[in-house]
C-alpha cells in the first residue's frame, strides 16, 4: 500500500484550494497531525471537518480516523527506522551481529522503499526516458555509483547516455543539456549542493528531472519532474551509505527493467547483440 504521506503529496497538484490547505500543513506537520484529532486538525489548518472528510474519501480513504491510524502506523516505522540507524555500529558487535544487522537493515530499506514506489510514477518516468534523445545521469560518491550502474545498464541496450563522475564534467553536462534529454539525478539527500545546481542548469535548460532520492521534503524534491523515493533511513551523518545505497540500485534495476519490458522485443535484441562473449574455463 502506497505511503499516507505519498498520497497525500500526489493529490496536491490537483487539490482544491480548500484542500490544499489541509493538505500543505499535513505534509508540513505530520507529527502534529497524527496527534490531532479532526476538529483540532481544522483548526490548526483553516479548513472545514467536512472539508477534511471529503479530502480523505478521495485518496482512498473511509475518513479522517482511517487516515490518520494509517498516518500513525507510518511514522512509527520512521521512528524505529531512524532508532535503528542510531544503534548501527557498536563497539561490542562480534561478527555474526554484524553480518545480522547489516543484512537486515538491508532488507529492510528494500521492503520499505518498496511502498514508496508506484506504478504510475514509474510509467511516467519511464515514458521520460523511451522519448528522451538522451539520459544524463548525476551523483556524487555512492550515488554516482548508482547512476554509473544505471550508465552500464542503458548502454547495454544501446540508449544514448552520459555519466560523469568530474563535478565540472557533470555541471558541464547539465549546462549544455536540452529539453529533449531526460536527466537522472541520484541523491540521499536531496541537499547536496553540486546535485542541486545541476538540477537548477537543468530547468534553465528545459530538461526534464527524474530524482532518486529519500522520501523527505527537499531541495531537489521541488526542483525534479517526476520522484523515485527510497525510504528515509539513515541520518545525514552516517558511517556509510548502505540500506539507502542498495535501495537506490533498486531503483534504477526497476526503472531499467521497466524501460526494456516497454519494447521488450527490440530491448532482448539489443542485449543479446551487445553480450561479450567470455572464453569457456578451462577442465582438466
């Protein structure tokens, strides 16, 4: 089931302006929400309790109760997530807890990146991609590795692309991009500040933003066409990408898998010409 906090952001743009209010203080606020109840909500928010219900019928909702206990359930994984993350690295781990924890917090940031994904958005992203003359793929440490993954798996099929891993390459890139091209910007964040003028030479350009990024309100969340989410899991400090860098290569292995079922015809072709032949092991 797709993230409260998801719906609610997919329903803005089409929202009345009754709505909109409701809307723009739940997203900013969704502690304070899952704490209210409907008429403290209509209060805080300006707006009628007949104007929340309705609100909540829309996104597939009984009401404001069945909302908010959806609400609450979400950000108590959030909190257990982040508490997770806190308790990361102890000094006391043998390996065994390490080889546990690390891999189930692995599998943990796929399961819950899973609910942030829908196939509408990714339709969209992928019809960004078949009508692009070319992909530009941006990131910086972990996620360039991501975006170079998804540089390797497009190229295979012979989809006109281009990864950088220079910074001024990438600036470069962005500068000279056009509005035929689609981009794919791959940050955690969403704050990296040479990420974000990237994405800030892409609109001058007209280019069309795909971001892989967390489901958290950010810069680069305002400045992408269409957002691919992974779950907010790790602090900003942190020891290492890990649950979010895998999440991210999720991403892109869905992205890639949908754009070639798209044509899968032409698409397997395409894979079978460019497979490089390896020679046989030698058995003696």
């Amino acid at each position: 089931m797709k993230s409260v906090l998801i719906r609610l952001q997919h329903h803005l743009p089409s929202a009345s302006v009754a709505e909109r209010g409701v809307l723009e203080f739940i997203l900013a606020n969704p502690e304070a929400t899952a704490e209210c109840n409907i008429h403290e909500l209509s209060r805080l928010s300006y707006c009628s309790p007949s104007t929340i219900v309705r609100m909540c019928r829309k996104l597939g909702f009984e009401g404001y109760r069945d909302l908010r206990r959806d609400l609450l359930c979400e950000l108590a994984v959030r909190r257990k997530n982040t508490q997770e993350n806190a308790d990361g690295l102890e000094r006391s781990d043998r390996p065994e807890d390490v080889i546990q924890r690390t891999t189930y917090g692995n599998i943990s940031s796929l399961e819950q990146s899973m609910q942030l994904l829908d196939g509408e958005t990714v339709e969209r992203c992928v019809d960004l991609l078949a009508g692009c003359d070319a992909i530009l793929l941006f990131g910086l440490g972990a996620s360039y590795l991501v975006a170079q993954d998804a540089y390797l798996k497009f190229l295979r099929i012979g989809k006109s692309c281009s990864c950088c891993e220079d910074i001024h390459s990438q600036y470069l890139l962005a500068r000279n991009a056009r509005p035929t091209d689609a981009a794919v910007i791959v940050s955690y964040s969403g704050c990296t500040e040479e990420m974000l003028r990237c994405a800030g030479e892409l609109r001058a350009q007209g280019t069309p933003i795909i971001a892989v990024t967390r489901f958290q309100h950010s810069p680069l969340e305002q400045l992408a066409t269409q957002c691919l989410y992974v779950v907010d899991s790790e602090a900003l400090f942190r020891a290492g990408a890990m649950g979010s860098r895998i999440a991210q290569l999720n991403v892109i292995d869905i992205l890639y898998t949908a754009y070639v079922n798209r044509d899968f015809a032409n698409n397997v072709g395409r894979l079978e010409r460019s497979q490089i032949s390896k020679p046989a092991p030698d058995r003696e």
